[in-house]
C-alpha cells in the first residue's frame, strides 16, 4: 500500500491510494477537495499510482469510480467492466 498527496502552493489538495495484489494495481481513496477540481489533479494522483505499478511489473489497474471520476477515468484509458452497488450506513448512536 502507498498513499499520494497531491500539493499544489504548498498545500495538500489531492490524494490517491494504491495496493498492489493479485496480479493488479488497485486504486482507491482518489479525491480533490474541490476549489482544485478540473485542473488534472486526480488524473495525476492516479497516474502516479498507476506509474507506481507499472514500475514494479504490474500491467494491469483496477479502481472503483464514482459519477464524478467516470469521465477522468475514460480519459485515461479505463473501461467499464461492472457496476458495483454500494450500501452505506448511518453512523447514529444506536447502531
């Protein structure tokens, strides 16, 4: 596991995760806070963990998108190959 922070003027604005297991690089947790969004930062977080791959022989990424990262992913070359569903809980106090 490597964990990337995206800095730009000195401040951390970007961050990406990657795992390297099963063949594959896994990409997670790639997120922009949002006054730096549409400026190729999370394509670049996730270049970087991809590069990271590719580095140590892997030839092949996975990631889980989100609406937003959808079109960067495409950009760079990702296809679509299943829909996951995701199921979140409320965190209240009886649970």
């Amino acid at each position: 596991m490597k964990l990337f922070v995206g800095w730009v003027d000195g401040r951390p604005v970007a961050t990406s995760l990657r795992f390297l297991e099963a063949g594959a690089v896994g990409i997670y947790g790639v997120s922009t806070i949002p006054d730096a969004r549409h400026q190729g930062i999370g394509a670049a977080m996730t270049y970087a963990a991809c590069e990271e791959g590719r580095g140590a022989g892997f030839r092949d990424a996975v990631l889980v998108a989100t609406a937003m990262g959808v079109p960067v992913y495409r950009r760079l070359g990702f296809e679509e190959c299943c829909q996951i569903g995701a199921y979140v809980a409320s965190m209240a106090p009886d649970l």
